[in-house]
C-alpha cells in the first residue's frame, strides 16, 4: 500500500497491490514460471476545488515456459494478459474509457556470452 503525487494537478493516489508468481522445475530440463497481480489505485483531490472520483483496478496473469540449449541458449514461449478497469471516461472519443485489455503471446531465444 501507498500514496503518492498524481500525474493529474492537484490529485494524488491511493494504491494497493498485491502479486504472486510460482517457478517450477519440470522434467529435469523444462521450468515453467507463473506469476499474477491485482492493484486498486484511487485518486483523490489534494485541495476542496479539485474534483475527483476516478479508480482504476488493473490484473494481470502471465506464464513462461522456458528451457535451456547448449552451455549458454535459452528458449521460451510466453502469454501476458493486463486488464485495466477505470472508472474515468476518456479525452478523445465520447463513450470512451481510460481501461484497456491486453493479450500477448511470444517467442524468446537467447544466447549468453
């Protein structure tokens, strides 16, 4: 838990997160890696002529499943999701929110040296 200065003028922020992850061996060779978090920030006004009422609860989840090659490789696939829900419309559109949801699916390969 904190507080902190906000972005936005005369504001600041209350924020809770909380995160886990686990990392396990598999099969002598493979390790898979999970890890998730859920945060609630909430802004509030710093003086009685800013109004604010904006809150913003964001999860995320992602897992690696990665091996080793050789004396230095590495490969790995992954998947990361973040969802954003705000309660603050938006700037640029009508209707349009400050909440978003991402999905990413990837390929690593490195090599140390």
């Amino acid at each position: 838990r904190s507080v902190q200065p906000s972005y936005f003028q005369n504001q600041f922020t209350e924020n809770t997160a909380v995160n886990a992850s686990l990392n396990q061996r598999l099969l002598g060779w493979l390790f898979l890696d999970v890890h998730g978090s859920y945060g609630a920030t909430h802004y509030t006004a710093s003086d009685n002529g800013t109004a604010s009422s904006r809150d913003d609860n964001i999860t995320t989840f992602g897992a690696r499943l990665r091996s080793s090659f050789g004396k230095r490789g590495s490969v790995a696939i992954f998947y990361e999701y973040s969802r954003n829900d705000s309660s603050q419309s938006g700037f640029v559109a009508p209707g349009t929110s400050f909440g978003y949801t991402s999905s990413q699916v990837g390929f690593e390969i490195g090599y140390r040296y």
